[in-house]
C-alpha cells in the first residue's frame, strides 16, 4: 500500500492596522438601585440597546497594501428590543445595519445592508428557557455574494 507525506506551510508577508471603537446605550427594565423603582415608559418591562462600532481597517504591506480588511464594515448599528410580556414570556426583536465591505481576491464586495430578527423566550423554570427565533425577516441578499440565510432556530437553553 502506498504512503504519502505532505509537508505545507502558510506564510503571510502582511502586515495590518485596525483602529476603532464601540458604543453603547441602554435601558434597563431592572432599577439601578436597591429598592428604586425604575423609570415608566410606553412598554413597561422591556430593554432597549442601541449599539455602533466604528472599524478603520488597513493593509499596511504586502499584496493588499492600501486596502481595508476582507468583509469588514466601517461602521455596524444595532438596535435590539427585549419586552416581557407577562412572567415567563419575553419577546424580541433585533435590527442590524452593516455598511459597505470591500472583498479581497476572488471575493465580491458585499454591499450595505439591513438585517431584521424577531423571536421569543419561554422560561420553564429558573434553569430552563425554550427559545424560538427567525433571523432575516426580510430575506434580504448579501448582493453577488447571495442571500443571506433566512434561519428558523429552536433552543432549549439549560442551567446546571
């Protein structure tokens, strides 16, 4: 019987930059402090959470050089709502905005785009949540790179 060995090795003459930052703002359903009920507002029991992050990404030697990362956007907002409906159900929704990202090689570039997720939680008891989530609402394409994958997805999360 024959034996073969193969040997490779990867090298990357590369060098990259990434500058950036993230923020968030958020509202809690749950008080700050001990004994202090929070604030009302029209949905009553529900988060609210508005992030951004900012990437400046860039190929500083090499083949690629000038160039910002592959499939990485400027700028990313996401907004994501939690409202508990009664005392073991919570429903949520997550929006997602991703700008512009370039490609490298082979790839196309993958243009801006807006992604929606809705879904609820069940908890069963202190431990145990059933989930249920459908991730890209709208369906929506990545451009050329194709559609984004519409995922129904089921959970069973457990504490032990």
């Amino acid at each position: 019987m024959p034996h073969a060995l193969g040997l490779g090795a990867r090298l990357r003459i590369e060098r990259r930059r990434l500058r950036g930052g993230d923020a968030i703002c958020q509202r809690l359903r749950r008080p700050v402090a001990r004994g202090r009920d929070h604030a009302r507002w029209p949905l009553g029991d529900a988060d609210l959470a508005i992030t951004y992050t900012w990437s400046d990404s860039l190929i500083t030697r090499g083949r690629d050089a000038g160039r910002p990362f592959h499939n990485l956007p400027r700028h990313e907002l996401g907004l994501a709502l939690d409202w508990r409906v009664g005392e073991p159900l919570t429903l949520w929704t997550r929006g997602r905005y991703r700008s512009r990202a370039e490609a490298l090689g082979r790839s196309v570039e993958t243009p801006a785009h807006v992604l929606f997720d809705l879904g609820l939680d069940y908890r069963l008891s202190d431990r145990a949540t059933v989930s249920l989530g459908l991730f890209n609402l709208g369906n929506v394409s990545a451009g050329e790179n194709g559609p984004l994958p519409r995922r129904l997805s089921l959970m069973l999360n457990a504490g032990f």
